[in-house]
C-alpha cells in the first residue's frame, strides 16, 4: 500500500500568458503552461473509471483485447494542447498500448 500527498507549488498564470500572446504582447506561450492545459484535458478522461492513463495516453479498459503471453492491448488516444496565433489547437491521435494483464502472479507463471 502506498500513501501519496499531494501539495502545491507553484501557480501558473495561464490565463493571462494565453491573453499576452493573442494581444501580440508575447511571441509564444510558455512550456510549462502549456503542459498544465495538456494535464488539464487529460484529467477529464480520468472521471470514466475505465480509462488508465500511460504517459501522455488515455486507453480504454472496456475494448482490451488478448495478445497472449499474459499481456493485452488496449485502445486509445495520445492528445496535445498548443497555442497557435489563430487559436488553441487540439490534437488527436489514435493510438494503441500492450500491457501485462492484472493476473495473480502464480496464475501467469
């Protein structure tokens, strides 16, 4: 069992980097803000109790599908927030992860 504690350390003025930008006040918006609206949009998807978060990736518990050797894949999709002159963009790509199956260890020895 494992105890985390979360606490904050820092706030990002997000907002107001996104206004300095498209009021040309700025010529980009920072990295760091830029990874908080990317947390952001992947903290939704963890409100469906079926999705698992690896690295940058959201995928689906409910279409998981046997690759044998005690391992399975899973669907789902990568995304990415970026502040471009015209607008945030958001992309989309479709992706798919092999993950060893949640077995007791004796029964995939």
């Amino acid at each position: 069992t494992y105890s985390v504690r979360l606490q904050p350390t820092a706030t990002l003025p997000v907002g107001q980097e996104l206004a300095d930008f498209y009021a040309g006040q700025s010529t980009s918006v920072p990295r760091e803000s830029q990874q908080a609206l990317d947390v952001a949009m992947r903290e939704g998807a963890t409100k469906d109790p079926s999705n698992r978060l690896f690295g940058h990736g959201v995928y689906n518990d409910q279409d998981k599908k046997p690759l044998g050797w005690a391992l399975e894949m899973l669907s789902g999709y990568i995304q990415s927030v970026n502040a471009e002159q015209a607008g945030l963009t958001l992309t989309v790509d479709a992706s798919v992860i092999a993950v060893a199956k949640q077995e007791e260890l004796l029964q995939v020895v």
